[in-house]
C-alpha cells in the first residue's frame, strides 16, 4: 500500500536466507518463508533522473518549473530508497514554491518515520490547509498519531478516512490496529469482523483481514500467496504488506524476536514506496530502543 499516491524499496542488504518459525497448528517447525527478489532500480527509473538532472542545470527555469522538477525528482530519489536525497529536493521545492501540499504530506511521513511526531502534524496540518480533500494526508496523519500514542485523535482521522472507502481492506486494518491499542483486541476484532460484513470484500488485502480475524492461518496465506504467479514485483509487495502484518500481531502478543524477523522481511523485498515497508523501519527502530 503506497502511503500517499492515490491507489493503484534503506539500509539493510537483502535478506538471503532467513529461517523463520511458523506455528503450524498445536506444533511448531523451522521453515524458509516465501521471498522474492529485491526490486531494482530500472532503466526507465534511471533515464527519468538523468533527465531530470539536465533539466535542473538550466537558467531559463522559472521558479514553479524548478520546484516541480525537485518534486519530481525527490519521489524518484523516494521510491529508489534514496530518503536523503529526496528529502533534499522535497525542501527545495518547498522553498521556491511554499504551497504544495503533497510535498508537505510526503516530509510529514518522513518526520513520522523519524520519530518526530509533533513535525509530522504541523506538516500534515499544512497539507489539510492547503487542500482540505486530501484524504491521504489525514490517513498519514493518523498514523502518526497512533505512533505517537494519540488513539483518539488518530481514531478520529482513520475513521474518516475509513468512510470515505468502506471496502478498502486497509482501511480496515489501521483502524483496527488502533482500536486494539486502545480498547482492547475483543472490541477491536468485533468492529472489524462487522466492517468486514459490511463490504464488498474481494481482493488480496481481505486476506490480511482474515488473518486477523482468526480466519486465515498465516500458513495459508503465506502458501496462497507463494503460489499466485510469477509476477516477482506483486509478490513483492504483497509480502511486504503480509509481513508487516504478521509483524504487528507478534509484537500484540509480545513475541518480539518473531516481530523483528518479520519487520526485516517486510523490508527485504525493496519496496521503498510501501506505507509497510518505511513503517516496518520505524517499528524496528522502536523495539531496538526498547530493549534492555
């Protein structure tokens, strides 16, 4: 799930092997988890910079010409895993032209993924401000909030953004995520169990609903999932989102060292754009300062 661009990989090194325990009904085995390979930088990806680039070195720019190129080239520098780099540029374009509210969306995810909770808001707010109809930027938002131990206030956010699409599975599952925080897994997974009733359920992401609902061992989503095609960039990104999901329930549970190995996994597949893929970084640096 891409974490602001309406629907449609940092420094850890792919993960080669890495044997994960999986509980398989009453007993328990080590087994290798379905991978796929890292996405890479591809040649359209580098032609696009370099135009980029080219363009930038001209002195016939005006300045809206030149804070959209920045912009441009901040998200290519975004989705290659470059977040310095396109942090750079996302602040450039700022400076030449101040009222961009995805440019203030993206940083307010990058002060969220850094822990800075209080930027992350003021960048959000920015968003909102300039284009109020910017829905991504109150679901970031509510993100940050619920990072930020802020369940109300993110519940608030999330739940809007919720009714603006009932039958996004993902939708469903931050609301969720929040509602299990702060009221407890019971009346968490009754309200998700009825949102679930209550929309057209098909596609991929009901699974991830399912697995928490009880429904779906992780077993067998995994299996589904190592057996749809081999198209390598989905499989990518759904074990991204499978991951990371499965990453949250173990850390629910207090299985912190299955957590890890899962938020690692989530990552491994390079799937820089992901809303799981730059939270799993954030959650890995949480549990490590967490530890004694």
């Amino acid at each position: 799930m891409t974490f602001f661009i309406q629907p449609r990989a940092v420094f850890f090194k792919p993960l080669a092997i890495l044997a994960l325990l999986f509980l398989t009904g009453c007993t328990s085995q080590w087994t290798f988890p379905p991978m796929a390979v890292p996405l890479q930088p591809t040649l359209q990806q580098e032609v696009h910079l370099a135009r980029i680039d080219q363009l930038l070195a001209r002195n016939d720019l005006s300045d809206d010409a030149r804070a959209q190129l920045h912009y441009e080239r901040g998200l290519m520098h975004d989705s290659l895993g470059m977040r310095d780099l396109a942090r750079l540029d996302f602040n450039q374009s700022l400076s030449l032209k101040p009222d961009q509210p995805d440019v203030f969306n993206i940083l307010g995810v990058y002060f969220t993924q850094n822990g800075h909770y209080d930027a992350a808001y003021e960048a959000f707010d920015s968003t909102l401000e300039l284009d109020n109809s910017h829905s991504y930027a109150a679901r970031n938002r509510g993100i940050a909030l619920y990072y930020g131990g802020r369940y109300r206030l993110a519940h608030q956010d999330l739940l809007h953004h919720y009714q603006e699409d009932r039958d996004d599975p993902y939708r469903l599952i931050w609301l969720y995520l929040v509602e299990r925080d702060w009221k407890g897994e019971t009346k968490a997974q009754q309200a998700l169990a009825k949102r679930k009733a209550n929309a057209q359920a098909s596609g991929w992401g009901w699974q991830l609903v399912d697995m928490y609902l009880g429904k779906l061992s992780e077993r067998e989503m995994l299996e589904q999932l190592a057996s749809q095609g081999e198209d390598n960039e989905l499989l990518a990104e759904r074990l991204c989102e499978a991951y990371f999901y499965l990453a949250k329930r173990y850390q629910f549970q207090g299985d912190k060292d299955r957590a890890v190995a899962l938020y690692k996994l989530a990552m491994s597949g390079n799937v820089y754009e992901f809303v799981e893929h730059r939270y799993a970084l954030l959650e890995l640096n949480r549990l490590a300062y967490r530890r004694p």
